[in-house]
C-alpha cells in the first residue's frame, strides 16, 4: 500500500497494520483521524469498495492495494442528516404496508413474506439510527412522543413491534402479523414522522 488517505489528508501507509483490507480498517479505526468518526466511503485502487457479503474484506490483501482512501462523517453529522432525511424512510415504510398486509390476508405467504423481510431489514435501520441519533445528539428523555411518552418509552414501543411481529412470522401467525403491522405500527411510524424534526431541533 502506496498511498492512503483519510478525508484527504495523507497518512503514512506503513505505520497502519494489517494483512488484509478489513484489518487495516479495523486499525485505522484507533487511528486519531478516525477515532470517534464512522467510515461513510472506501475506495480502493480508485474503485468505490463495498462488500457484498460480510468481510469479503479479509480476501482483499494488502499487496492488492496500492491506493486507500477513506470518507468519514462525525455520528453527530450524520444523526443530523437522518434527523432530516429520515422522513423519506418512513414514508416508504407506510407506503409498502398495505400491499404487505393485504398479501398476508389473501394468504399469499410467499409473497408476502418477501416483502416483509425487506420491510423488516429497512424497519430495524430505522429503530437503530433513531437509537444512534438519541444517543449521538445528546438527546435527553424530556422529550414527549405525542401520546406515546417519553423519547425513550417510544423507543422501547417500537423494539416491541419489531420483536413481536418477528414472534409472529415465526409462528406463521400471518392474519395477527397483519393486524399488527395495520393497528399498532402504521400508527408509531406516523408519529416517528412528526418526532423527527422536534429530535433535530432538540439536538441544536
């Protein structure tokens, strides 16, 4: 490894170890121009990096890398840029609810439950960069949820909406895991939605 790079400024490449690309990550990550910082892109030889499979970056050795250079944003930034942005991720949530939960009634399980994964994996993104946002900013738990409570009450609504509907696919218990999504969900996501720019403006 020749060259590399964090947020444009040169480090040198020989005092950062590892044999292959996710140790010298792993390294950099103590690094003081990386510490407290998470890695938004990588680029390597040139080449926009991102595995496909988890640590595909272990075959990528470091004799294969002549060039590294890495992107980081601040948690606080990147809270900031959810807290903004975020409402765009449950509209998408509440827009695909109805299609998932009439297939589920209809008893089209397969076709259904596809796009439940999907919604699953996007629903639990959601939970977690609230969670790392509320943390990140700062966010204390004098912040009412419309008729929810607390910031932190919500918050625990919502990871008990996810376990339960996992509970429930589980169960193939597809009529009860519809009317959940319907009754229960579709209403914490609609006030998430008005919750994300008072978070922001509490976070200033």
């Amino acid at each position: 490894m020749n060259s590399l790079t964090v947020d444009g400024l040169k480090l040198a490449a020989g005092e950062v170890l590892g044999e292959n690309l996710e140790e010298i990550l792993c390294a950099l990550m103590e690094h003081p121009q990386v510490a407290n910082r998470v890695i938004t892109k990588v680029t390597v030889n040139g080449d926009d990096y991102s595995e496909e499979v988890p640590h595909a970056a272990l075959e990528v050795e470091r004799h294969q890398i002549e060039s590294l250079d890495l992107v980081t944003h601040s948690a606080e930034d990147l809270s900031l840029h959810f807290l903004e942005n975020g409402h765009f991720l449950v509209d998408s949530l509440r827009q695909a609810l109805p299609k998932i939960v009439d297939e589920f009634r209809l008893g089209d399980e397969v076709e259904a439950n596809e796009h439940f994964l999907a919604f699953l994996e996007s629903l639990h993104l959601l939970i977690s960069m609230l969670e790392q946002s509320k943390i990140a900013m700062g966010l204390g738990d004098d912040i009412e949820v419309g008729g929810r409570g607390s910031l932190n009450g919500f918050l625990d609504q919502l990871g008990a909406i996810l376990t339960t509907l996992v509970g429930l696919q589980e169960q193939s218990d597809w009529i009860y895991l519809a009317d959940v999504l319907e009754y229960e969900l579709d209403g914490a996501l609609d006030d998430l939605k008005e919750l994300l720019p008072l978070l922001k403006k509490a976070g200033h």
